[in-house]
C-alpha cells in the first residue's frame, strides 16, 4: 500500500503524519512502533464513528498483543465538555491506564479535542495518537497539538498545547461522511489555498465538486497537512505565523455565535468569515479589488458552504472581544494580501468592527 510519511519536526515532540488508504488495518501496528512501552491502549470515539471503524482499529489492537479498552462518546459538540472530560479521566483510571501506556482518539475534532486534552492532564499527561475520521480533522484539528473543550463562555477555552505520538489518516473514511460533513471539512482546505497555496486553490477551481476531490484525494490531504505541519513547526504555540491558520475564523466565531453553536457548522461559519474578510481586505486597500472575493466566492458555493451570514453587530462584538488572537487592545485580523498568500493584520477592535459595519 504507498503511504505518504510527513514529519511535524518538533524535535523531541516531533511525529509522522501517515496518510493512506486501508491505514486503519494497521493501527495497531503503527500506534506499537510509536509507543513501544503502552501495553494498554484506551481508545477514545463517538457512537456514529464506533460502528462504522472501532472493530478494525481493534482488530489491529489485538494482532499486536495491546490490551484496549473502548469510551464511546455522543456524537456532537456538546461532548466538548468538563463533565464529559471528568467521565473520561476516571473510565481511563477504572481501566488502569499508566503514564506509558497510550490513549487513541478516533473520530472528528471533536473526540480529537477531548481526547487529546484527556490524554494532556490524565497522570499529567500520557502518549497519544489521533486517528482522524473526517475531512476537518484531517486537514486541520488532528494536527498541531491544540487540544481543549469548550466553556460556558466559548468553544476551546480550556484547553493545552499537547503534541500526538502519530496522527494516522485513512482517506477511505471520508465515504461515509455526510454531504454536510464533507463540506465543512472542505472550508478549511478552500482556506489552505487562499492563505498559502495558489495552486491548491485554482486545483479546487479545477474540480469543484465531492467527487473529484475524492479522485485526488491524497494529493489534497498532503498539500493541506504539509502547509499545517510547516506552520506548527515554525510557530508551535501560535503567536506568529501560526495565526495565518485563523483566516475567515474572526468573523467565522461570530456566525458560530451567533447561531448558538447549532445553525451554523464551523465551516460554514469559516466560509462566510473568510468572504467576508477578503472583503474588509479589499475595502482596506490590502486584498485586489479584482478576482479574489469572486474566485473564493465561486468555490465556497461549489462546495455547498454559504458566503454570507447574517449577524447582529452585537454578537460580532461579543466574537471579537473574546477573541484569543487579541494582544492587549489590538487584535490580529487575517487579511489576504492575494489568492496564495495572507499576513495578520493588527488593528483595534474598534477599527475592526467599523469595517465589518461598512461591508
Ligand atoms: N486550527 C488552527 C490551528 O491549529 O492553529
């Protein structure tokens, strides 16, 4: 099976991103070489996920000689949470896990997030490996060591900085994902190429449908996760570069808000933030005035993600003043300079908010 290796290089918290399909047949396998001293492995999931790829990750399990045990979380948001967290600490104590022994969490971002913070704190932290499930998590969440869960007061504001052992990905598992589904997933990758990557970009402009990208599918996971890795690497606790990755999230946490977390997926939210932001871009003076907002805009459509969300200044207020890129009083906008290429821009959240006022 030809399989794509690509190094996170964080020197002593560095590991492989795997990308080919039929990988989960060998998580096991995998999970051993990185974790040669787990004799327990504590697999972490959702109850749509489990039926559909538990059996063979564990399979793999137990070719191998680990001993697994199985936390099967609601599918959704909510199980971001401390009680869900607190559940997990003490199934993953019952089970006897020790601090050489691994945590895998298989699934989307957010069994990714919740695990991966579980596995942060748990004996003060333990290995863990992400086997991500959906187009979202394999582009973006399951790469780069974020991990958190959401408070009352906004998503992912208790959270670490915690590095997988291994993220391992089967693109075979984005068949069973819904339209919906995939089409989050693919706001993210659309932001890849408008931050960093033209020729991803027009790649997608190229073949705007579900279908073609699955033909090329690793080609597409590889461009989106070398583009993460090459970020994280240079920037791992995102106080620079890293920050390009939030383009279209500022306004895009607003919609999320604004909606209450339920009418509006994150890449949906993303798309609209990010037309919106070439937007303010061009009304700056920053971004073209021709080509950028109608090209993002003709692939967001494509992909089913809408390009404008209606949204009270209020709740853009309340997204921006919690806006953890904020420094101080000014806050870091992602502004695109063209198609390819972005810089964050520093500007007061007054500033901000009179230019989404002006859109
Ligand atoms: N998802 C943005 C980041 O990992 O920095």
């Amino acid at each position: 099976m030809p399989m794509k290796t690509l190094r996170v290089d964080l020197k002593e918290r560095g590991y492989d991103i795997l990308i080919a399909a039929g990988l989960l047949d060998r998580a096991g396998e995998e999970l051993k070489k990185v974790c040669p001293g787990a004799d327990r492995v504590f697999v972490v999931t959702d109850d749509h996920v489990q039926p559909l790829y538990y059996n063979r990750v564990k399979a793999s399990m137990k070719r191998v000689g680990l001993q697994y045990s199985v936390h099967v979380l609601p599918a959704g948001e909510r199980a971001k949470s401390a009680a869900h967290l607190a559940d997990l600490w003490e199934a993953m104590m019952e089970f006897g896990l020790t601090r050489t022994d691994a945590v895998v969490a298989l699934g989307g971002g957010v069994v990714g997030d919740l695990a991966g913070f579980a596995a942060a704190t748990v004996l003060r932290g333990v290995d863990y490996v992400q086997i991500p499930t959906t187009l979202l998590a394999q582009v973006d969440s399951s790469v780069g060591g974020k991990v958190a869960i959401d408070l009352a007061a906004g998503k992912n504001l208790a959270g670490a900085f915690w590095q997988p052992k291994l993220v391992l990905m089967d693109p075979e598992t984005l068949n069973t994902l819904s339209d919906a589904v995939f089409s989050d997933g693919m706001g993210e990758v659309i932001k890849y190429g408008c931050i960093a990557n033209k020729g991803l970009f027009n790649f997608l402009l190229a073949h705007p449908s579900r279908r073609e990208v699955m033909e090329h599918i690793e080609y597409i996971l590889t461009l989106c996760c070398d583009l993460k890795r090459e970020v994280v690497v240079e920037d791992e606790r995102d106080t620079g570069r890293r920050m390009l990755l939030n383009f279209g999230h500022t306004l895009g946490h607003a919609y999320e808000l604004a909606g209450n977390y339920e009418t509006w997926t994150h890449g949906q939210a993303v798309a609209a933030g990010m037309v919106a932001a070439a937007r303010i871009g061009v009304n700056m003076g920053v971004t073209p005035a021709k080509g950028v907002v109608e090209f993002l805009t003709r692939l967001c459509e494509a992909f089913g993600l809408p390009t404008t969300i209606d949204c009270a200044m209020a709740d853009y207020a309340a997204a921006i003043g919690r806006d953890k890129k904020g420094s101080g009083e000014d806050i870091s906008f992602i502004l695109l300079d063209t198609l390819g290429a972005a810089h964050a821009h520093k500007m007061s959240r007054e500033a901000l908010l009179k230019e989404i006022e002006a859109l």
